[in-house]
C-alpha cells in the first residue's frame, strides 16, 4: 500500500517472528529488535529502550526496502515421497531425528507397507489435506495422518480416531498458532467420550490419562508429531514456552468412565450428540491442578473445595464473570472450565445433586470471591451485574455453562481442573467415525 511500516520485537522472539511472516505469505518485512523483555518493568526503563532503538527505527522507516526474494514453491503434499534406508531400527530413529521428522522419543519406521495398511482404517481420500498446520503452515494429508500415526504406535483400526482428533486440533476455535508459541506452558488435552471405548478397550478407570493403555499413548504420542514434525511448535524458536512439559511429547488423552457416571448420561450427550456417537473434545489448556479431597461427606461441601481450586487455576484473579458465549478473547479471562470428576468425588456430589446441571450451577455460584482480591485491571464486571465494591463477591464465570463435568479415573477421591488457554471459548468436539 505504500505506507511503510516498521514491527518492534525483543530479540528472543524475532525468530518467531520471522516464522509468522513467512507462514503468512509475506516474503519480507521489516523488524526492529529491542532487549528483552518488556513487560514488568518500570516506564524509565521502556523509555531507555525505546531511545535505544529509536535511530534504528527512523532509518529502518526511511530507508529500508524488501528483498526481492521469490515465493518458494509449495512441494505436492501427495503422494509423498518415499525412499531405500539400509541400517538398524536405532539408525532409523537417528536419521529421522537429525531430519525434524520426529521428536526425541524413538518411532515405529513408516515403511510403505505399514502407511498402506494404515489407510485402510478409513475411507478417506489419502491426498485430502485436512489441516495447513500453524505456525509453520504444513499440510496435513490423510496419508501424513496414517505415517504419523505409524510412527506413534497407532493401528489401521485407530484412523477414525487420529483423524477426529486432527480435526478437532484444526477448528478455528482451537486457535493452535496461539497455545504452540506463547510463553505459557500449554497442554493439548483431549477427553474420549462413547462406544469407541470399549471398542478400542480404553482404559476409562485408574491411570486413565497416564497409563499404558497403548492406544492413548499413541494418540498423545502423534497429536505432539502433528504439531512438532508438520507445524514446527518446536522450542527455541516457534515454541516459546518458557518452561515447557513432559506434555509436549505425549499430549494428556482422558477416557470417560461412563458405567462409574451417577448421572448416566455421558459427556458425548451433554455436548449435543447422541448416545451412540463416539467423540472427542479438544482444547489447549494450562497445566491442570488437582483437588484432593477425602474429608467431605456432602456434595455442597466437596463442590465448595472444587471452587477454590477453580478460583486457584490459571487466569483466576485475571477472570470475573468471564462470558462462554464471548465470540474475542479480552483482558485473559478463560470462558471454561474442565472439571475432571474422579467417580467417588462423583457419586458425593451426585446423591444431593441428582441433576447435574444443577450442581455445576452451585459451583458455578460457589467459585466467586471478594472484587479486592481480582485484578482490578482486567476483572470488569458488565453493566448488568448491578453495583459493587471490593467486599462484593463476583462469581468467575457468567454461565453455568462454563462449567464442565466429564468423569473419569478409578478409586481415590481426587479430581483435577484443567481451564483453557485464553484464546480458547468452548472446548472443540468431533465425532469419530463409525
């Protein structure tokens, strides 16, 4: 357009940034770095770096011209190529490794034998591409779905499964660029739901989320090589978290435990499907946090202790009457909660809570504190709240649909909550293929 235009990045995040623009289409652009960091410092120090930089950022205005370098051709994602390797199972895992095909964990080999095998789990086309994977922009095709989901341990009775899940990763609501390069140690989590479970045998009951059931492990396994090998969420550079999890090789995968449900009616249902349909329900989320609880008799009581690890989780003192329904995110307020019932923590809550809407809308009351003990920066609550002052108690959420239930987990009373990344408004569910 000719308007010339300068962007200022701290010089951690300049590789990334540099990936974003070229994700974007954009074959140059213009970037000014300053130290690092930013945030939590005084305004004398932002203005000391800003007069630092600001003669770079005059000339780079003024003077800065973009290369003329050509847009690279996009390879053909299909067929994809293949190739003779001669050498042991270890030295297969080394050149992948040493290429970026996979991650530090060993892989299964994708021979061609294996990928074809594979594909005959689905219908399919193997040349639809179902995802341009952020934030590299790598596309995704059913046949890259089957090698993946070779190289994680998965089998051709699992595809239906593989694909809803890359489906549920690529709905826009999802926002992936977002939870694979923030700062923030993000989770991809996923939550089964219906007949699919025990027609995979799942393991819905103890260790449900960290077992050795060898189908979730595999699925947790190929959700991080779909983000790492095609998307390159790979730290230091698109991945920026500053500390990382053990998440970000296998992604956190609950069964629900529907025969211990009090309720008997599954998530699948709760979500709008049938109680035939298998899905699962997907968001990017911060580190979950458990609720230990063996002392409380009553469901009021264990629903109150629920609260306060609500109100304790990510963003809480950013999030006050956060709105599930917000179409943008603002100010970090998180829209939804994932409470992960244990089935004893169930069953107390279920005996004077035999509706379950009814008992997510007393937690959802329940999980208010005082406006002083908010951020008065970004807990604003609407004008339709009425009055208040820092004694007044505001509830986290608006809705009770913001409060999720989804039981899962063998014996023992303890139950986890797991809230989302900000940029995630409701949890994504796909149904699984029959």
């Amino acid at each position: 357009m000719g308007i010339p235009t300068v962007t200022i990045v701290t010089d951690p995040f300049l590789t990334l940034s540099r990936g974003t623009q070229k994700s974007q289409g954009l074959t140059d652009m213009c970037f000014v770095t300053v130290p690092h960091p930013l945030g939590m410092i005084s305004k004398a120090e932002v203005n000391a770096k800003v007069d630092a930089a600001f003669d770079d950022i005059v000339k780079a205005a003024t003077q800065w011209k973009p290369t003329k370098e050509k847009d690279s051709a996009q390879v053909k994602p299909y067929p994809a190529k293949t190739f003779k390797f001669s050498g042991t199972y270890a030295d297969v895992n080394e050149m992948f490794q040493k290429r970026k095909w996979s991650l530090s964990l060993p892989i299964v080999p994708p021979t061609v034998d294996k990928v074809q095998a594979m594909l005959k789990g689905t219908k399919r086309d193997p040349a639809e591409v179902l995802w341009v994977v952020p934030p590299r922009q790598g596309m995704l095709t059913v046949e890259l779905v089957a090698t993946l989901g070779v190289m994680a341990g998965a089998k051709p009775e699992h595809m239906p499964l593989l694909i809803a899940t890359v489906e549920a990763m690529a709905d826009p609501i999802a926002a992936w660029r977002g939870p694979t390069t923030t700062t923030a140690a993000t989770v991809p989590v996923f939550f089964i739901s219906g007949p699919i479970i025990e027609k995979l045998k799942l393991n819905p009951g103890t260790g449900t989320a960290g077992g050795e059931n060898p189908v979730t492990n595999a699925l947790g396994y190929f959700v991080n090589l779909v983000g790492d090998v095609v998307g390159g969420s790979v730290p230091p550079n698109f991945d920026k978290s500053t500390h990382g999890s053990s998440y970000d090789l296998v992604a956190m995968v609950f069964t629900e435990n529907t025969k211990e449900n009090p309720w008997k009616t599954s998530y699948a249902e709760e979500a709008g499907f049938k109680p035939t349909d298998s899905i699962v329900t997907h968001f990017s989320a911060y580190l979950g946090n458990a609720n230990i609880d063996h002392d409380s008799k009553t469901g009021q009581r264990l629903l109150t202790t629920l609260s306060t690890g609500l109100l304790g989780s990510a963003s809480g003192l950013a999030s006050c009457m956060a709105d599930y329904d917000a179409s943008y995110a603002i100010n970090n307020k998180v829209s939804f909660a994932f409470v992960v019932l244990c089935p004893e923590h169930a069953a107390t809550i279920a005996k004077d809570f035999p509706v379950q809407q009814d008992a997510r809308e007393f937690m959802r009351e329940t999980a208010a504190m005082p406006y002083k003990f908010y951020s008065q920066e970004t807990c604003v609550p609407p004008k339709d709240f009425g009055p208040y002052n820092e004694d007044t108690f505001i509830p986290r959420f608006k809705k009770t649909e913001s409060i999720k239930f989804f039981v899962s987990g063998g014996p023992g009373k303890q139950s986890q909550i797991w809230v989302p990344f900000p940029q995630n408004f409701k949890p994504v569910s796909k149904k699984i293929a029959d």
